[in-house]
C-alpha cells in the first residue's frame, strides 16, 4: 500500500514504557477532512501519547474516504492502536443543532438533506447534547462508516457540549480548519448560536463573525473571543478580529485531562476537538 497520500505529522511519547504497558488505556480516533489524530489516556484521565496523520483536504467524499481508510489499514495506525479500546469520531461542518422539543426522527433526513443537500453516500446520525435540551444531527461518508465498522460520534458535538458553562458571559469560540470554520455563541453559559462557514481570508472571517453578532444583537465591546485549530496569535485572522474586538485570546486545552511531559510540545489551541473527545 502506498503512503504517499498521507503522511505522519508529529508523534508525542509518554513519559515511560510502563505507561504505555499499563492495562485499560483507550484511544480516541478523531477523522477530518485533513487528516486523523489518535490520542491515548489511561483510565486516570491522563493523555499519555498523541499521534497526528495528515493528508490533503478533501471535499469530496469519495477522496475522503479513501484516504481515511488508507490510514486505517496503515501498519502504523494499527500498531498505536494495538492493545487499547477504540473510540471514533468525526469533525466535519456537515452537522446541524436542532432543539429537542422541535427534533422529529421522522423528519431527520429530510431536515439534513434540506440543509447540505441529498446523497446516498451519507448515513445520517443524531448525538443528544447532556448541557442542553439539544440534539445533534450529522453525517458520516458511508465508505468511513465501513471503514471503521463501529460507533462514531461527532466531535464537534462532544466540543459543543463541553462549552456549556464555561462562562458567565457573552463569548464566542471559533475553531478553524484548513478551508472552514466553526462558530459557536454563548450567553450566559447557554449555547445562542452554531454554524461552519467556508474561508479563504481572514476578511471572510470577520464578515461572518461581525454578521452573527449583529444577528444576534451582541455588542463588539461585550463579547470575548476564543480562537483555537489552525490559527496562530501573530497570524491574519487573529490580527484582523483584533481590530475590532478586544477580548481575543487562543484557547486552551481541557482542565479534565493532565498530559504527558511531550505535550508541553503541542500549542494548547490546536486540535479541541480530540481533547473534548477524549473527555466525553
């Protein structure tokens, strides 16, 4: 098999070979269309390892798949792996928040469908939110769902739900992707708003930014910014939502996890998704 399509971006040890040894660790799986990340905890909630797997953004479903599952079968993918329990996930923007007293199963598919269009390569799956009277409905490519033959959830969800509570105040967090971003708007601790929108500039950004929040009759001066995925502090985007917006700051990975001396590595904004799965 030909590994030229992806290729190992980083690897962050454990502190010793008896951690990696111990019985009980699990491994959290999480798929985007850039890439997939595994990141290992014990049973203590320790994060011991975490190894990152990148290939090209695919927008297609079919290129998607068949890159996932190149990784999948890869003999260093399984041999991180070897020996643990594994959870899947998925982060994508095809996901949709309906709240529960609205959300029928009979019309599921025809709400996703009427919101990213129809496809017999989706399987459609709903995730309950625990903070909130919500739930999740969001899309899997069958030919991942075939690929790793069980149980995946949405890590963007497992994010979402994990936000509740976490300030008294207007905030909004933003996580980027390569082509996309995700924003979700607290009030009071309470999830306002979610929704990906696609970028290709940091003035794209500020536009959808600054539209939700007039949507939303948030004030500039009121709201505080949290960026996080790839994005950096010296960076376009953080220089142009700084013009406007002085609350602005880089997130910072979960407090329900400690980490292995590697992780100091890893800038704490990057990957909130596998960390809130991993928490779940």
């Amino acid at each position: 098999m030909s590994s030229s399509l992806f290729k190992q971006e980083f690897y962050l040890k454990a502190d010793n070979e008896q951690e990696t040894a111990q019985n009980g660790l699990l491994s959290f799986v999480d798929i985007s269309r850039s890439g997939i990340q595994i990141l290992k905890r014990n049973k203590t909630f320790k994060a011991i390892e975490f190894a990152s797997f990148i290939f090209p953004f695919s927008s297609d479903n079919s290129a998607w798949s068949k890159n996932t599952t190149q990784i999948l079968e890869s003999n260093k993918f399984k041999a991180f792996i070897s020996k643990t329990e594994v959870g899947f996930s998925i982060s994508d923007s095809q996901v949709t928040l309906v709240p529960a007293s609205l959300y029928s199963e009979k019309e599921k598919t025809t709400n996703f469908e009427f919101l990213f269009g129809v496809s017999d390569d989706i399987l459609i799956q709903t995730q309950e939110l625990s903070s909130s009277d919500t739930v999740g409905v969001f899309g899997i490519p069958k030919g991942i769902v075939n690929a790793v033959s069980k149980p995946i959830q949405s890590s963007y969800l497992n994010w979402t739900d994990g936000l509740a509570g976490d300030s008294t105040k207007v905030k909004a967090n933003l996580v980027f992707n390569e082509k996309q971003f995700a924003l979700v708007i607290q009030n009071g601790g309470k999830l306002i708003f979610s929704n990906w929108f696609d970028y290709s500039k940091s003035d794209d950004v500020l536009y959808y930014l600054m539209a939700s929040l007039e949507t939303l009759k948030i004030l500039h001066s009121e709201v505080e910014i949290v960026l996080s995925g790839k994005v950096s502090k010296d960076g376009e985007v953080h220089s142009a939502i700084s013009k406007f917006i002085s609350k602005l700051s880089l997130g910072k990975r979960s407090k329900n996890l400690t980490y292995s001396y590697s992780f100091k590595g890893l800038q704490e904004h990057k990957f909130p998704f596998i960390f809130a799965a991993a928490c779940a």
